[in-house]
C-alpha cells in the first residue's frame, strides 16, 4: 500500500468566500512546500479552477483530484470527489443548472474568479455560487457515481451546513461510506451519538480558504497506487 498525506478540501479563489491569494498556482505551491502528496480542489458548486489546478500538480508532483463541494436543496455541503477531469466539468454544467439563479454581488459576497494555467483571471461566474442547488442529499451518491465520482458528507462536526446540523440524523437509505470530520476530537461523540459512522473511513481536511490553512502533513490514505482511482478507493474504504 502507498500511504499518501492529503487535503482533500480546498477553496481557491473561485468560491466567493475564498481569499484572492488562493489560486491554483498557490494552492498546489503551498500543498508542495507543505510536503502532501495529494489534495483535492473543491470549490462551491464548480470545478472551473480545477484543469489550472491540475497542471500545476503535474508540474509540482503534486496528484490534484477534481473536485466540489456541492450544497444540496437541505443546504448540507458533501464532497463530490471525480476520477477524470472530463467527468468533473460535465458534472460543473449539470450542477450549475440546477443553481439558485441569483446573480452573484462581489461587493457582497466576493469574487468568483476562473484561471487559467499562468494563473491569470479569465472569466467570472455570474451565479452566486455559495446557494443552494435543488439536487436533494439522498439523490447525490448515485447522482455523482453516474459522473464517474465518489461523494461523502462534508465536515459533519460543523455547528452549519453539514449533514447532522441541518437535518439532525443520517437518513436510514443512505449509502455514502466515507464522512469528513474536520476536529476529529469530536469524532467519538459523534459515532455514539450517530452509529452510522462507525462503518464509515474518516478523513479530515482542512477546508481552507486561505494558504495558512492548507493542512500540514499529519494524516494519511493509504491507496493501492497513486492513481486516482486508488486513492478515490481508499477514500471510501474503511480500514
């Protein structure tokens, strides 16, 4: 097995609540200095930055997955997870479709810039992309696996925008196999109260939206390769 130090929860300056300085260039930079092996780019609802991330992990021998963070219609966040580049972007339209129409006010909210692989702006999202899509939490899991994807709940032990803070149980249906815990502190409180995530793989990242808060090398997948389709597998099972 390979063991790999990752971060599989990144904004860059695409999200809106992401700082300027967090370009992809940046992103897979600091992921390099920091000594990770492979992180995941997941803006809000899009994976527009994710083709510049990509060729800067390529030069820095740093394995960058595609990825989102997708808000469902219940405003729980999960981390949609791609094994293709080509299958992230196909997913960025479908989800982007089913955005709240509200035009983006950068004044308000922050930019929401797209850049290419010199890390130059070339575009903006018009839509806000931190609202809420109509796709429901119990239709992402086969939703995302027909895109060629993996999805779990993000960052479970947040007090907003998480699984158990916005409907307060898991649903007895569900199928993801994989949660994010962002203090893994509050992890045994959590499985006692919630049983469901005694059978899940735990991971931990960092969310950040700032280079600071990009994660240090402290916890590891342990993957049959350094493919993505390894990793996105390790992802998901629990040892």
């Amino acid at each position: 097995m390979t063991p790999l130090y990752y971060d599989l929860h990144l904004h860059s300056c695409l999200s809106p609540c992401g700082d300027d300085d967090m370009t992809p260039a940046n992103i897979v930079g600091m992921a390099a200095i920091k000594g990770l092996d492979v992180i995941a780019l997941t803006d809000h609802n899009s994976c527009k930055n994710c083709p510049a991330a990509i060729f800067h992990g390529q030069n820095y021998g740093v394995i960058v997955i595609p990825g989102m963070e997708l808000c469902t219609a219940e405003e729980v966040h999960v981390i949609c997870l791609f094994e293709t580049l080509s299958s992230a972007l196909t997913f960025d339209e479908y989800v982007y479709e089913h955005l709240l129409p509200i035009q983006n006010r950068e004044e308000i909210f922050g930019k929401q810039q797209i850049m290419n692989e010199k890390d130059e702006v070339i575009g903006t999202v018009e839509n806000l992309l931190i609202n809420a899509t109509d796709i429901p939490f119990d239709a992402v899991v086969p939703l995302v696996a027909s895109y060629g994807g993996i999805t779990y709940p993000a960052h479970i032990d947040k007090s907003s925008t998480s699984l158990l803070s916005n409907l307060g149980f898991v649903p007895p249906d569900s199928t993801f196999t994989c949660a994010e815990v962002h203090d893994l502190k509050k992890l045994h409180r959590i499985q006692r109260e919630h049983p469901y995530f005694l059978n899940c793989n735990i991971v931990s990242s960092s969310d950040a939206h700032y280079l600071e808060d990009i994660r240090e090398p402290e916890y590891q997948l342990f993957a049959e390769s350094r493919e993505i389709a390894d990793i996105l597998k390790a992802v998901q099972t629990k040892l």
